[in-house]
C-alpha cells in the first residue's frame, strides 16, 4: 500500500531541487500533488515529471497575495490538504562586509517571513490532522563565515515549527522541520556566483561532511515521505536531521 494513498500534498518551491524530488516522490506513494515556484518554465517541466495528474502554480512566497490565491486554487482542485512542505527558500552567502540589504530583505522575506505566513494563510485550507514540514538546514546551529543571514532564517524556522506545534495541537496538526546537510541542488547557483565559484562551495561543503560528499534530493525526498506519512505520527515539533554528518565548518 503506498504511504499517501488519497492524500492532497503541497510542497512550495517543488519547481526544482528537492521540491521536485520531494513532489515526484509523493506522487508515486499516490498522493494528490500540488507545487509552486516563481518561474512558469521551470514550474511547467516540473509538472510533467511528477505527472499523476499534479498541478503546478507560478507564486512568490515572498508576496502574501500570492499565498492566498495559490490555496484557494489548490483546494478547488483538489480539496483540503493533508500534506504542506513548505520549502520554498533561496541561498544567498557573501562576506558579512558586503552584504546588501536587498540581499538581507531577499533572504529572510522567502525564507522566514515567506514560510511564517505560507503556514498562517494554509490553515483553513488543511485538514484536522495535516502534516506540516518545513525546511530548515542543517546550519541552523552553526556559525559559518558569508552565511550569517541565511543560517539565521533557517534557525528562525526551526523554532517556528515548535511555536506553531502548540498553536496547532487542538486540531492535531502537526509541524516538524526537515534540515538537510549540503545537497547538489540548482539552489547553489543563484547567487550570481561563476561555476568556478560554485563549484569551489560545493567542494567545500563536501569536504565538511563525515561521507565526503553532497547529498542528493531524492536522499532528502525520503525524509520528507516520512514526515508526511503516519509513520511520523508521534513526531511533534521535532527535526529531521540529514545532513551526511556535517561537522563543526
């Protein structure tokens, strides 16, 4: 039997990266599958390759407008949601000394403000019951030259799932957090890095786990099955941590 069976599963930037494993993966455990991302092409070609009828919706998390239109389209197609992995984020790292503040206000609107109000506009949209998972990393505990702002929104996230665990516990719906370590997404190229500044981060990142490597997004995917699933039932508020051994950086 698979693990999703009849089940409305959203995941916020399922367009690419572990979104899209995430989603291809629901998809196949027979989850109804819904995803957003800002860009049409990207969000279009996620789509059919999740296939399973799965609906794809062009919305910046960022953009509270946004939030609102992508649930109420989601529930007319396909009802109230059961599954919400709230994963829509961006990785912008520079030396503290050259941080912007568009950098700044970019990196904690999508990945802090953009995941509070992604779960505060879902909740009439959600079943008595629903899953919710949110992505945090694995650097939410660590200090890391160049990534002050981004390890600081995803700390925020992590103490969100355990504020919004009580919030929620009259309708049993519970919030857990997913951190993974350093996964070989698109995600590492939108900085505005050259490849051989990518490639030279990506090196760095894999020399700073135990195994000796990055992940890959269907690794992560896995974990994310399991937060969704009853199989995580009496997980409340709690972390996931996949992160291939990260050491101190």
């Amino acid at each position: 039997m698979n693990k999703l069976d009849n089940k409305v599963a959203v995941v916020t930037g399922g367009n690419s990266g572990i979104g899209l494993a995430t989603a291809k993966l629901f998809a196949q455990q027979g989850a109804k599958v819904a995803i957003t991302g800002r860009n049409q092409t990207t969000v279009d070609s996620a789509i059919v390759q999740i296939g399973n009828g799965a609906l794809g919706l062009v919305s910046d998390v960022s953009d509270l407008k946004n939030i609102d239109g992508q649930f109420k389209t989601i529930e007319k197609t396909f009802g109230k949601i059961d599954v919400l992995v709230v994963n829509a984020g961006v990785f912008i790292a520079a030396p503290l000394t050259d941080y912007t503040e568009d950098m700044f206000d970019q990196t904690s609107d999508i990945n802090f403000k953009g995941v509070f109000f992604t779960v505060q506009r879902a909740l009439p949209y959600l079943n008595d019951g629903a899953s919710i998972i949110l992505t945090s990393s694995a650097v939410n505990t660590k200090g890391i030259a160049s990534l002050g702002a981004y390890s600081a929104t995803k700390a925020a996230v992590r103490s969100l799932a355990r504020s919004f665990s009580a919030d929620l516990a009259d309708r049993q719906i519970r919030v857990n957090v997913l951190s993974p370590g350093p996964v070989d997404t698109p995600i590492f190229g939108r900085g505005g890095g050259s490849k051989e500044e990518v490639d030279g981060t990506k090196a760095h990142f894999a020399l700073a786990t135990t195994v000796k490597r990055l992940g890959n997004s269907e690794e992560i995917a896995e974990g994310f099955l399991y937060l969704a699933s009853d199989a995580s039932k009496f997980m409340v508020g709690g972390e996931l941590l996949l992160d291939g051994g990260v050491k101190t950086m």
